[in-house]
C-alpha cells in the first residue's frame, strides 16, 4: 500500500509541475523547458515525502481543557 502511495505521488506532482510550469513560462513570455520542470517535478516531489513521513500519523491525544 506504500508503493501506490508514492507512486501516485511521483504521477501527480510530476504531472501538476510541468502544468504549473507551462502556465508560468507562457504568462511570463518565456519558453517551456521540460528537463527544468523535470528536475523542480522531482525536488518537489521529494520534498513532499520528505514531509509525509516527519508528520506523525497516530491521531492527537484528547485533552478537555475547556
């Protein structure tokens, strides 16, 4: 279950990346380069896992300090 985790990680982000890139280069005039989104899909996409697994997922103890 882990692997489809991060699979679908790698297709979205490497997918939503080169969007996002594409929409700036072409609102800022400039030329879409697949190997720069490439390279920033994959910084992001490591980032993202990087985060996933430093959150804890064991849910907040229940305190009633009302």
């Amino acid at each position: 279950m882990n692997t489809l985790r991060f699979l679908w990680t790698f297709i979205w982000g490497f997918l939503l990346i080169h969007m996002a890139s594409y929409v700036v280069n072409s609102m800022s005039g400039g030329h879409y380069d697949f190997m720069t989104a490439t390279v920033l899909s994959v910084i992001a996409i490591v980032v993202i896992i990087l985060i996933a697994q430093v959150i804890p997922s064991e849910p907040a103890a229940d305190h009633d300090h009302h």
